[in-house]
C-alpha cells in the first residue's frame, strides 16, 4: 500500500466515517421499514383470519361449498 499524504489520509478517513454514517443510517431505515411491513401483514392476516370465520359460517348456514377449504385441500 502507497504511503498517503497527510492531507489526503484525512480526506479519506473522513470520507470512510461519512460513507459508515450513510450506511447505518439506511441500515435503520431497511430495519423500520421491515418492521411497518411485518405488522401490516399481520393486521392483514388477522383481518383475513375474522373473515375467513364469518365465510365459513355462511358457507354451514347456506348449506353451500367452502371453497376456500377445497383449495386447501388441494394445497395439503
């Protein structure tokens, strides 16, 4: 490795410190994002689950086929 100027070891060891700060800084970003994605889907599963209840049930009532439970069927 060349021996570096002071001037310019400074430039670069400041550029490294700055280029480290970015990429924390993005690093936490991915992190919030991931996790306001997580309870997203699962306020969305849970949704899903309350009316895959209120389905089924009409599904008993009407005396008709489910078909979500023959899909499921056909994915097991």
């Amino acid at each position: 490795m060349t021996q570096l100027k002071s001037e310019d070891k400074s430039f670069y060891e400041t550029t490294q410190k700055e280029a480290k700060k970015k990429i924390e800084i993005i690093d936490a970003t991915i992190e919030e994002e991931l996790a306001r994605v997580k309870e997203k889907i699962n306020g969305l599963q849970e949704q899903k689950k309350a009316i895959r209840q209120i389905y089924d049930g009409a599904c008993v009532i009407l005396g008709v086929k489910n078909e979500f439970e023959e899909e499921e069927k056909s994915t097991v």
